[in-house]
C-alpha cells in the first residue's frame, strides 16, 4: 500500500493502567521487569481467595478534572477520557486546529472521529438499585413506586457503554465517523482496526481509537475464579503451572491519520498500521479451538491484508492470558502459520498491568510500539519453565532481540473471537 | 447530480424480525402497514408501581418452537432469543447460509443492549451481599451464592455474537457495538463496509435488545424519556405529533442477510434492495439532548446520499428515528429539511415507532427492515397517532393511513444517547440513478 491516503499511521498515543499512568512510565516498568499486581484496596481481600489485582493509581480528580463527571460518568469511563487527552495533546491536533480559518475547521472536525472499545455494563453499575431491593422486599409494585426516591436519576446515563466516546465527542468537537464496539476482550483493538478501515475508505482524516475498561470488581472475580479462569497469584503466560490470569484496570488510545494528512500537518509518527484480520472460532460463548485454528487464520488473514510475509515479522505481543487451554491454543495457532523453527521473538504484557479486558488489545499494541521503538522484546519475568507441551516456543524470562521493526499483536475473547494486527515502528 | 461510488454492492435478500407487533417479518409488516400498536401493559413483570406502567412487548414468544431441542437457548438470555429466532427467519428467508466450504468467508455484526444482568440475578446479589442494601463483598463468598456458567455466560458483552456465531456457523469477521440507539443502525453500516473492503461475501447483521424488565424501565422512568400516559397505552407513542410526551419501551430483534451484489445475482437471489450508504456522525453537544438545529444528524444524512450515490430528489421515504420525545422530533426535523431542501414536500416520512415503541439497540435494524419491505411492496408505511401535527415538524408526514407510492431509495434514521447517529440508505434494486 504506497498511497500515502490509505497508508495509517499513528501520530499520538496515551495509556493508563496500574503499571503507570502513561505510555513512557508503563515501559519503563515493563522493562524494569516491575510488576503492577499487588494486593488490592478496592475492598478487603481478607477472606478472598484472589488478593491481588493491577488498579490504577490515580483519583478520580486526576483523571478527569470536571468535577461534574465524577457523579455523572463511571470510573472506567474516566479511564477512557484520561488515555484519549493523552493522545490527542501527544498528536498535536489541538495546535493544528488552531490554526485553521473557520471553514477548515469546520471540514477538520466533521473529518475526525472518534472509535471506542468499552466493556459494556458491568456487575456494579447494577448496585445503586441494591438499596431499594432490600427495602422493597421483592415487592415489584413498591420498588416503582419508591424508585425516584432511592436511585440517582442519572443512573442510565452513568452507564452507558458508549460514555467515552460521548463525552470526549462532547470536550474536542471531532463529529466524524464513529462508533462504539463491546466485543468483550477485542473491544479496544476493533476499534483501532474499525478507524484504520475508515481512514482507508476515506470516511475520516483521522480517528481517535480507545479502549478502556475496569473489569476489577468483586462479583467478576468471583465467577472467574469459580469458573477457573483467575490465578491467585501474578499470571505466568506460557508457563508450564500458568494457572488463570488477574484482572488489572486502565486504558489506551492512539491517534491515527492517513499518512498523506500527517504530512500536511507536519505530525510527528511513531508507527505504522500494516493490516489487521478478524475471525470467528464458533464454537460458543467460553469455548475455544484448541487446535489454535482461529489464531492462525487471524494472522494469515492479517499478513495478506498488510502484504508481507510471516518472516518479516520481528516480534509477537501475545494475548498470553495464562489460562491453560488458550495459551496453548494460542501457541499452536502461532506455530501453524510460524512452522516449529519459524517463530520470532514472543512475549506479552499481561504479568504487569493484569487482564484489562475491553483494554487489553489496545495497550498491547501501544507497548509493543514502544518495544520495536526500543529494538527489545521485554521478557516475562513470572515465567519460569516453558510448557513443554508448547514447545518450542520462544518466550523468555529475559528480554529478546527483535527481528525486524514489525509486530504482531494478537488478541482473543469470549465468543471464539481472534484478532491480530500488524504495525511497524517508524 | 450524484455520482455513484464505484465499490461493491450489497443486496439485501433475507430478512427476519421479532417485534412487538409481530414475532416473524410478515406478521410484523402487516400490522405496521395497518397502524396497528403493539403497546400495552408488559405482562413478564408487575410494571404497576413505576411512573410509567406501559411498553411494548413481545407477545406469546417461544424461542423452543422456532430452535426445538436447541442446546444454545439454555445460554440465552430473552434478548438472545428474540436474535436467534429472527436471524433463523432471516437465514431462511434468504435461501442461504454458510456452509464448511464458505463459512470463513460469512461475518456477523450486531448491535447488542446494554443490559449487564437480569433482575432475578440482581436479586440474589442482593440477598447474599446487600441483605440490609449496603454491598458487601464478603457475602459473594458464601457456599451457596450460585456461580453458574449459564448467567456467566449470558451477560458477557459479545454473549450474543458468541451464541449466532456458534449456532450459524459463521466464521469470518465478527463484531459487536453499542452507541445506545443508534446501535442497529451503525452495526449495518459496519457491516456494509465489512463486505465493501471484501473481508466477508456474506454478512448477518441486525440488532436485538430487551430493556423492558425492571431494572430497564427504571433507567428510563428516572429520566423521564418515557410517555406516562399510563391509560392509553396505544396512542402513547405519537412521534412529531404536538402533544407527544416521550416514548414508549420496546423490545425485540431485526437481523437482514447481506450479500455480495454479484453473488446474489449469479445464485437468482430475491433481492429486497440495496444497503447502498452509510452515514455515521456524532452531536458533540448534550448526552441525552438533540441539537435543535439539527447540527449531527445532518451530518450523518448527507454522508448516508453521498456514500449511495443518491441525491435528495431520489429519496421517496424516509423511516424517521421519530422517538415521539419534544427534543428529538424536532432537532431531526429539522436536520431533515436541511439535507433534503426543497425535496423536503415530496419525500413521505414516517416513524414505525408509533406503532412498535423504541427497541433501542434493535431499533435501527428492525427499521432498516421496514426500509427493504417498503421498497419491495412500494408501501409508505403509516405514522400512526399523529392527530395534531407539531407545526415545527411540518414535514410530509404519513398521516391517516399507510400510501402505496414507488420507493426509489429510502432512508433511516438512528440518532442515539450520547450522540452518535447513524443513517443508512436502500436502493430499489432495479432503480438506476439518474
């Protein structure tokens, strides 16, 4: 792809997350080799079974100054908002506006959107109705007639999934394209790949994509743990005693524009989208192929799309969430398409900042760029004895030399779902 | 004149709706086509005490009859099952579904609801860890606080792509979105460009959402968008009439069979008609309120008639996303006149609305099923309730009853909470721009 309209790039980049409250901070603690997961303070993990969880550090006041949207918005929406001003001050765009007469900027701001990736509802955003239950007793007919009484008028609106994307609509008046995907863990990362595609079909200038999520609470941890999904200790991906992953909160966001827009504006680019592809295992809701066979056509379908070939690919960010059967359905999908021998430097981020669900896809992808910035492939310090079922398999406790300056980002959720994405540092 | 964009068609050739007015397509488009209401007093929980007592339900449905010995509707929540009976329909309709040889090549897009758990769900968090209504966490630890895989599945964010994808088979691209009520709308323009850039030939798309439940309800009556005109509940919903006073709840599914143009052709498909454009745009202005000029939706209209090549002239219905609420029907009136200027008297508008209610995430693909029927029948389907129009929403509204009329291209509208509004336009399939 050599049209400069349709090449995407990125030009801005923000994250939030336990490990750090932005890109530079999470690196730098990645390649420390510094874990986030640590026993939590939501609520008191006395009598828990799972102590320890990746939460973000900041208040709600330093996440979002409006004091107005701490009431009328969730905290993973805050999430969201905090990683979208990062982007959007870290492109530059602001100052370009600024610069446009009237009409430019009346053409700059309907050509910009914005795409994000959102959990969706979560178990707590149900509690504000716990109260008028418990005094209502099961009685259907009291509980609507006491409800404007006991529950906060702004309850729905709190908690719409589509929040972020609302309200950061609302803060920089980009009124292009857009959308808003709730596809569990490919959320964030659909969303990249959705704006690349309306970048490319020439829909929109430049996107803003966001994922952002705080799977953390106590009614989810129950039921991944009693479900044999979370570990009770910092999750060992590809491990041979990996036993579940831990949830962490946070989000990530990129900026992307056509290159031919960049160059207008004099953007400074940090990378490049290759190509992406999407499949479907399915085979239900929590099933998966163990064959890996959703993994590997996602990455076929991502090498045809971006034009190049499995060997020019110089390190693999890995969805790697330590649950047993989808690592290893993961590396066998990586070996199908890699061979034995064939496969380059592998690792995956989730041992430092958790399992951000809607979150994950799209802060992988921001911390591999920093990596093939770095030219280093961080290691995955919980890892101490590789799967022999799995290997091969090149995944290491130390960090690795890249192979080129492209990577793939894989990422998988409920429903069978697969996603890879390619990009190259620049 | 418009110039037609060169890039892939996409036929329209299989549909399939549960509403509440209807429980399969042709049931539901006959009692639209009549103006006949589907709202009542729900029926699934005691509504009695809440500010607003009336919705529209679906009626009698039973998702065993339509999927019998089905081992997917154990996992499926009554949203899922209003998607799996109506993308059944759809699938059927169409005369095609994927295959061991194609099924790669088959994607999904769905707008999916925000509900995150059911009430009887709710209701056993409470007894085990809110007894006295203050949470706490300790009381999930219990032995006997159920964790049962089926409402852990049920109420995961992509549950319903993961139960369609699995019982159809499909196997290519597959997404799920939420932009409030706008939902539908935008998963069909998704699927639209999915087909468009050649990652699917096929595509099941649609929407399918239930807020009618306790805990849905409540969202709406403590916002006061919902009409409480508890005693009658069939001219509640009374979009662009002067005394309108909210919306009426619904629920249900719309899910169409998209195909490569050509591929439809070569297999001697019955084609409803073209998804021709997409439009998608955002307000930036309020949450919950329309910007009175129209500024947003105006947007996503015009990109909807460029994307298809279509002008305004050629436009002989639009399906309004009318929600019969004083701020919405008149900022999209008003974004109306401003996109289609003088053609504005000519093009029939209506919302089905009036007579299903607001299916919120399922709205804009049911309505966009309204939009194939109505090409096809060459049927303006009538606004029903408007007794008094609003003169400020003095467009060419389709009063009394329903016109038979061509439709050479028509319309949809999905303008949703947060801003995000979606317009989509069908071509007739034998109808060459001029």
């Amino acid at each position: 792809m050599k049209d400069p309209a349709k090449r995407i790039v990125i030009t801005g980049a923000g994250a939030v997350s336990g490990a750090g409250s932005d890109v530079a901070s999470i690196w730098e603690g990645i390649s420390a080799g510094r874990t986030a997961i640590v026993p939590y303070e939501q609520w008191s993990g006395e009598n828990w079974p799972v102590k320890i969880a990746a939460e973000v550090k900041e208040n709600n006041r330093t996440l979002v100054a409006d004091r107005k949207l701490h009431k009328s918005i969730s905290r993973t929406d805050l999430l969201g908002l905090y990683a979208v001003d990062q982007a959007v001050q870290n492109s530059g765009l602001l100052d370009y506006r600024e610069s446009l007469g009237d009409s430019e900027t009346t053409r700059f701001n309907d050509r910009t959107g914005i795409m994000s990736g959102s959990g969706g509802g979560n178990y707590r955003s149900n509690y504000d109705f716990l109260p008028l239950i418990s005094e209502t007793k099961g009685d259907l007919h009291a509980f609507g007639s006491e409800l404007p009484n006991m529950v906060t008028p702004m309850w729905l609106l709190k908690n719409l999934p589509n929040n972020v994307l609302c309200h950061a609509g609302i803060r920089y008046q980009f009124k292009g394209t857009n959308g808003c995907v709730t596809n569990q863990c490919l959320s964030g990362l659909q969303s990249v790949v959705e704006s690349s595609e309306a970048i490319r079909a020439g829909q929109a200038d430049r996107m803003i994509a966001v994922g952002h999520d705080s799977p953390f609470e106590p009614e989810n941890v129950r039921y991944y743990h009693g479900h044999g999904l979370m570990s009770e200790s910092v999750p060992r991906p590809f491990d041979k005693d990996r036993d579940g992953t831990v949830f962490g909160e946070g989000a990530a966001a990129v900026n992307l524009e056509s290159e031919s827009s960049a160059m207008d504006r004099g953007a400074t680019v940090s990378g490049e989208l290759l190509g992406s592809g999407c499949v479907s295992d399915a085979r239900g809701i929590l099933r998966l192929r163990e064959d890996g066979d959703g993994v590997s056509r996602a990455i076929e379908l991502a090498l045809a799309d971006a034009g190049i070939s499995a060997d020019q690919i110089g390190m693999i960010c890995a969805h790697g969430n330590a649950n047993k059967a989808s690592d290893e359905s993961e590396a066998r999908g990586i070996r199908r398409v890699f061979g034995e021998t064939g496969i380059p430097p592998v690792t995956g981020f989730k041992w430092a900042y958790g399992h951000l669900i809607a979150a994950s896809g799209v802060i992988d992808l921001v911390l591999i760029l920093e990596a093939l910035r770095h030219q280093r492939v961080p290691g995955i310090p919980t890892l101490k004895e590789v799967d022999p079922n799995l290997s091969p398999f090149p995944v290491s406790s130390s960090p690795q030399e890249t192979a080129s300056d492209i990577a793939l980002v894989i990422c998988r959720g409920f429903g069978g779902m697969n996603l890879s994405v390619l990009l190259r540092a620049r | 004149m418009a110039e037609i964009p060169k890039h892939r068609r996409v036929a329209i050739t299989g549909v399939g709706m549960v509403t509440p007015v209807g429980n399969d397509a042709a049931t539901t488009w006959a009692n639209l086509r009549v103006g006949k209401s589907g709202c009542g007093y729900p029926e699934s929980f005691d509504a009695s005490g809440f500010s607003t007592r009336i919705g529209a339900e679906v009626k009698d449905f039973h998702p065993d009859k339509i999927l019998p010995r089905n081992k997917l509707l154990k996992y499926a929540s009554r949203p899922h099952g209003f998607a799996l009976a109506a993308a059944t329909e759809a699938f059927a309709d169409a005369g095609i579904s994927p295959t061991e040889s194609d099924a790669h090549r088959w994607g999904l897009s769905v707008g999916a609801g925000m509900m995150s758990v059911s009430f009887d769900d709710l209701k056993t968090v409470q007894r085990f860890a809110a007894p006295d209504g203050n949470f706490d966490p300790d009381g999930l630890l219990d032995d006997d606080f159920p964790v049962s895989p089926v409402s852990f599945s049920r109420w995961q964010s992509n549950s319903g792509l993961g139960l369609l994808t699995q019982q159809f088979g499909i196997r290519g691209y597959a997404t799920s979105v939420h932009t409030a009520c706008a939902s539908g709308g935008q998963a069909l323009g998704t699927a639209l460009k999915v087909l468009r850039r050649g990652q699917c030939d096929y595509m099941l798309a649609g929407g399918f959402d239930s807020m009618l439940n306790p805990v849905g309800l409540s969202g709406f009556c403590l916002l006061g968008a919902v009409s409480e005109d508890n005693d009658t509940p069939e001219k509640a919903s009374r979009p662009f009439d002067l005394t309108r006073n909210g919306f009426v709840l619904g629920e249900g599914a719309g899910f169409l069979v998209l195909e490569d143009w050509e591929k439809a052709t070569e297999r001697g498909a019955s084609i409803y008609a073209e998804l021709a454009g997409d439009g998608n745009s955002l307000s930036c202005y309020r949450i919950t309120d329309s910007p009175p000029d129209g500024n947003g939706p105006i947007q996503a209209i015009e990109q909807a008639l460029r994307d298809a090549g279509i002008s305004p002239e050629e436009v002989d219905y639009i399906n309004a996303h009318g929600t019969s609420t004083q701020m919405n029907d008149q900022s999209e009136c008003a974004a109306m006149k401003a996109v289609m200027g003088q053609s504005i008297d000519q093009v029939h508008v209506s919302s089905t609305k009036s007579c299903m209610g607001h299916l919120i995430a399922a709205a804009g693909a049911v309505e966009a099923i309204v939009c194939s029927l109505a090409i096809r029948d060459g049927i303006a389907p009538v606004n029903a309730n408007l007794e008094t129009p609003d003169p400020d929403c003095d467009v060419n509204l389709v009063r009394g009853e329903s016109r038979s009329v061509p439709i050479r291209a028509a319309l949809s509208n999905s303008l949703g909470f947060g801003g995000s509004n979606s317009s989509l336009v069908f071509r007739h399939p034998h109808f060459v721009s001029s």
